[in-house]
C-alpha cells in the first residue's frame, strides 16, 4: 500500500459573517477534496489531548500516532531537531521568535502586533540573530556565554541554555496564541530561572531598537523586528521509529522546521522541494509535485502546508480561503490522480492499492488569531474506505459522522490498517 497524508495546517475554523456564515473550507471551491470525501469517510478526530494546549507540536505529534502523555517534552526540542541541535540531559532549549511589538506612541506600545515580524526572510532574520548574539556578549558577557542560539526557518530561531540550569515548571505562551496582549503581563514565569530569560529579551529590544535590518524595514513600510520572544520550554525527546512501530517507511514535505524535526525524530526522511515557504506565496504545483514523486521510495508520505495557519493568524480570511482552494487544485487534485495508478485491491488482487487521509492539526480561528482544541474534521479514501452516507468535506460534516477518533493517536493505526483485506503488501 501507498499512503499519503495532506495536512492544511490550521485550516479548520468557525462560521464567519465575514463568509456567509460559512468557514474557509465550506466557502472555498474544492472540488477535488469533495469528491475523496464522498469516495471515502468522513469523521472528526481529538489531536488535543485533555491538559494539553493546541499547538502544532502536539497536535502534529498525536496525528502520527505519538502519544503526548509519554513523549512530549515541549516544542522547541522537536524544532531543534529539524536543525541539528540537540541538548544534553540537563540542558534545556527554548524557541525564540523575532516579533512586532506595538512602538512607543502607539495605540499598542507593548502589545503583541505580528507574531512573524512581518514575515521577515531569513537573510534579515539571520542577520538580526548574529547581531543580536554579538551584543548580548558585549552587555552580559556571564549570562550569553551559557546561551547557544541557532537561527531557524525566518522569524524562527532556538536558543539552548547549556548551563545545567533548571527551567522546571515554567510556563510561557506561543507568540502567535498572544495578538494585542501587552508582552510584559505574558512573560515566561513559573520558575525563578525565568529571569535570566527576561534579562536577554530585555536586551534584545534595546539592540533590535535600532538595528540597520529595522532601519531598512521601518522605511519600506513593513512590520520591524523589534522584539524577541521565548517560549516553548523542553528538553530532549526520545521518539521510537515510525518504522518500527508500523514497518512502514516515511518521509515528510514541509517548510516548517518544527515537522522537519519531528519527522526526524520518528526516523522520516526530509523531502527536499524547492519554493516552499510558510506563507501563501508558497508553490503548491512544485510541492504536489514532489509528494507525487516521493511515492517511488516511501510507503507514507506526509504533505505538511502551513500557509492556512499563517493567513489564520493574521486573521486574513480572504487569503486563507484562498489557501485551501489552492491546496486543493494544485495538491489534492494531482496526487489523487497519481494514486491511482496504484490500482484498486478491491477490484485487482495484485493491485498495491493506496490511501490518502487529509486533516489539519487543528483549529485555528481567524476571528481570533489563535488555535482551539475542537476535535478536527479528517477524510480518509482509497482501499476498503467506505460510507454508507455520503459528505463533503466541512467541519459541520465531520461533526455529523458517526466516525469520531479519540485519542487522536489511534487515528495513525487506524488509517493504516483499518478494513484491511490483504495486509501482505
């Protein structure tokens, strides 16, 4: 068997005035993923476990059938991963964001405006990050030389505090889950080591205050780096292989440095595909290309796009229904149609047959701007994946089904084996 996996990251959402009382994916034209819905089931699945928050790092790992509760140990580690960092036992690792807050004299100075810092690319962002190491050496030279930080994938960063201290029982809040509140009230607490932290992100506004990259974006009239937020506590996790939980073999496609790392910590392959980026401007035909391609050497492949979140984020509804047509056009439609060629065991016993199953990790709310923990809408078709009752693919629908996954980490299992008639191949 061949299985893919669509993920529209954040796609789910809530009726909208704005759409007729209708979410992205009900006003959206999606033909292609209509028709998988009505070929296949339809059903809801919880990737938010209960006393967990909806993120992308648990969300994602529940999807692929890691269970939270015994191998979660916080988002940066899993982001680290994706770039060669690891920590030692004892060393803790933290995402740090390049961000907008509101400027003095502003009618949101302080507040959280723009959790990507304008979307800003990683030339500029790399070199805020390398400027921003030097002039943490120079202020607090004691503090910074226990610090190790490592740029991401544009406003995305991971910074590793190599010192042996104990950040336990921290908390801190995801840049993007905090639009408009005032930074200050949503520090990282929880454990007196917290300052030190706060000492370097005092810093970093001093420093980015007044950077040339700020210069430049100031007078191209786009958001400014000029903040820096930590969050995403972890130490390192210890994943077994999805190989030799499933004895499948996986690769992932993605523009997200979290997926990369928990794809590589689960013993996937990265799939390198040329255009991608975070945003709407990513090239959907180039990365449908690639997941059509990845099925010559992979029995899964994952197909991970993160550009509804983004839009969501922004609370762009426009652009986010904009994102799940083109998901739909230049992902779903083509690699649906190469599937195919797989052949149906139903019909042709020496057929290798295939599946395809297309959630998002979770709900993320343009109303809002932020995630919420609601049970996701996931359409599974291919061999053996039948309805009586036919839908298309909406949340409503989903809700409507008798098929409703929990815990979401038993979705995995039942993806791949579920109604199997032949389980040789």
């Amino acid at each position: 068997m061949k299985y893919v996996i669509i993920i529209p990251d954040g796609g789910a959402d809530k009726p909208l005035p704005e759409l007729g009382d209708q979410t992205p994916f009900e006003a959206a034209s999606t033909p292609h993923l209509d028709a998988l819905a009505r070929s296949g089931r339809v059903g809801s699945v919880r990737t938010t476990p209960p006393g967990y928050v909806a993120g992308s790092d648990v969300c994602n790992m529940v999807l692929l059938g890691y269970e939270p509760e015994k191998y979660h140990t916080g988002r940066a580690p899993l982001e680290a991963a994706a770039i060669g960092v690891t920590g030692e036992p004892g060393q803790w690792l933290f995402r740090m964001n390049l961000v907008t807050q509101g400027e003095d004299g502003t009618d949101r100075a302080g507040c959280m405006v723009d959790h990507s810092a304008g979307g800003i690319d990683g030339d500029e962002a790399h070199a805020v990050f390398s400027g921003l190491m030097d002039y943490w050496r120079q202020r607090e030279p004691d503090l910074a030389k226990d610090f190790e930080l490592t740029p991401g994938v544009a406003y995305r960063s991971i910074l590793v505090d190599r010192s042996g201290t104990s950040y336990a029982g921290m908390s801190s809040a995801p840049a993007h889950e905090i639009p408009n509140r005032d930074l200050m009230s949503v520090r990282p607490e929880g454990n007196p080591s917290v300052q030190r932290l706060h000492r370097l992100m005092d810093l970093a506004t001093d420093y980015l205050a007044s950077c040339e990259v700020n210069k430049a974006r100031r007078e191209q009239g786009v958001n400014p780096a000029n903040a820096a937020w930590i969050w995403g506590e972890g130490t390192a996790p210890q994943l077994p292989s999805f190989l030799d939980r499933f004895g499948l073999k996986g690769g992932m496609l993605t523009s997200v440095d979290l997926l990369w790392g928990l794809a590589r910590l689960i013993g996937w392959d990265v799939i390198e595909c040329d255009g991608l980026t975070s945003f709407h401007d990513t090239d959907y035909a180039a990365q449908g290309r690639a997941t059509i391609e990845a099925l010559k050497d992979y029995d899964v492949v994952c197909c991970h796009v993160e550009s509804p979140d983004e839009a969501s984020h922004q609370g762009d509804i426009e652009t986010k229904v904009a994102c799940v047509e083109a998901i739909d056009e230049h992902i779903v439609g083509p690699v649906v149609e190469a599937l195919g060629s797989f052949g149906d065991p139903e019909q042709d016993p020496d057929a290798e047959g295939w599946r395809v199953l297309v959630l998002p990790d979770h709900y993320t709310l343009c109303s809002t701007r932020k995630h919420e923990n609601d049970p996701v809408p996931f359409l599974m078709a291919g061999a053996w994946v039948r309805s009586l009752v036919q839908r298309t693919y909406s949340e409503q629908h989903a809700n409507e089904s008798d098929l409703h996954i929990e815990p979401g980490s038993d979705l995995m299992e039942y993806f791949l084996r579920s109604g199997m008639k032949n389980t040789s191949r």
